[in-house]
C-alpha cells in the first residue's frame, strides 16, 4: 500500500516539474520574440549626409559648417489673438521658433527638438516637449534642413508670401523603409535655404506619422520670416 502512494507521490512530483518546465520555456520565448521585435522596431532610421538631393535623399544631409556661431533656438509662446475655438487644427495657438536668421509658428501641442551640431531641426506632433540633441539622422515625421535649395526639384506653389518648390512622393522607399507619402517643400529665406520633408507611413517606418500632416506644415510655412 505504502508502495503504490509513493508512485502515485512520483507521477503527481513528475507532472508538477513537467508544467513548471513548460511555463519556463513559455517564458524564455515570449521574452526572446520580444527582444527580437524590439530590435526590429529600433531600426536605424535614415541619416543626415553632406549634399542635399531633390528625391527621397533629402533626409542624407549635414549642414555646410558657418564660420559665425548660431543663435541658441529660442521657443516661447505667444498670446492667443481669439478664444474661438477653431473647427480645424490651426495656428491660432501657437509657439515661436527661432532660428538662425528666421522664425515661425507652429501648433502649440507639438514640439521640437533642435540640433546641437547645426541649424537643422525637427518637429514632433505628439510630444510637446521642446529638446536639444545632437543630430545624425531624422528621428521626427518633419524635419527642416538649413541647407542648399538648388538641387530642389518638383512644382512651384504660392504659401503665403512664400515661392515654395513643392515634391510629393507616393509608396517610395527611403533607406530600405516603405512610406506611402513623401513631402519636400524648399524655399530661401534671406541668405538661408530651407529643405522641409514629411514622411508618412502606416506601417510605423522610422520618422513618420501616421496621419498626413501636410497642410499643418503649409500653414508652418506660410508664417516663416
């Protein structure tokens, strides 16, 4: 009798290990999927380069170096002229951004993040806090370039009292990446060459939005002076 309990104590022992075997193994796969999904969605994203490029490119650029140092950015927020509401996202809330020679307005819930190493930098629509990096390659749906605007390809359009040459791209590829839509809007302020892209992708590929932020940058572009 003694007997027949410790092999029934064994088989009950031996399911026990068995299932708490099983629940470790199904632990060390979840975190190992995760790791590797993790590593895939941390894909680098395209970096800035030396020459600007009228096509998918313009993210490769560096700017020229300025033999005068450059203003630190400066974001503060201006009054708001009327408290009617808008029907539509638009600018009647909005933040200052100081550049090197320029300044705009922008929708007071994005915010920005400005390049320690150049001129360059870039917008953030879901994050309104406002940092200062160094920059080697886009890491926010819309990015400004103070560069060369000679190579600009595309067609000429009117945003407020700006001549702006416009690009739109439709399902091209960036750096191995796949975006529905490509935007580049380039126009020259003074002594200074403004390159702006928008990236918009649904499949979360690097420095791209969701949602087709373009007539939020026009309006962006439309106050630059």
């Amino acid at each position: 009798m003694k007997t027949m309990e410790a092999k029934r104590g064994l088989i009950v022992a031996g399911i026990i290990i068995i299932l708490i075997l099983g629940i470790l193994a199904g632990t060390i796969y979840y975190l190992t999927q995760s790791f590797r999904n993790n590593i895939s969605e941390n894909a680098e994203v395209p970096r800035f380069s030396a020459t600007p490029s009228p096509t998918s490119q313009f993210l490769n650029q560096t700017p020229s170096p300025s033999p005068t140092p450059r203003p630190t950015p400066i974001v503060r927020v201006s009054p708001r002229p009327s408290q009617t509401p808008s029907p539509s996202p638009s600018l009647t809330q909005v933040k200052i951004y100081t550049g090197d020679g320029f300044s705009l307005s922008y929708q007071q819930n994005w915010g920005t993040v400005a390049c320690s190493n150049s001129s360059n930098f870039e917008f953030d629509p879901v994050n309104l806090s406002s940092q200062r990096i160094v920059c080697d390659r886009a890491i926010k749906p819309i990015t400004v370039i103070v560069g060369n605007t000679t190579n600009c390809q595309g067609e000429t359009v009117q945003l407020g009292k700006h001549q702006v040459i416009k690009l739109t791209q439709t399902n091209v590829s960036i750096s191995g990446n796949q975006y529905l839509t490509n935007y580049q809007w380039c126009l020259n302020i003074g002594s200074k060459g403004l390159i702006i892209s928008h990236r918009v992708s649904n499949n979360n590929a690097p420095a791209s939005s969701r949602e087709d932020l373009s007539s939020q940058v026009e309006r962006i572009i439309s106050s630059i002076r």
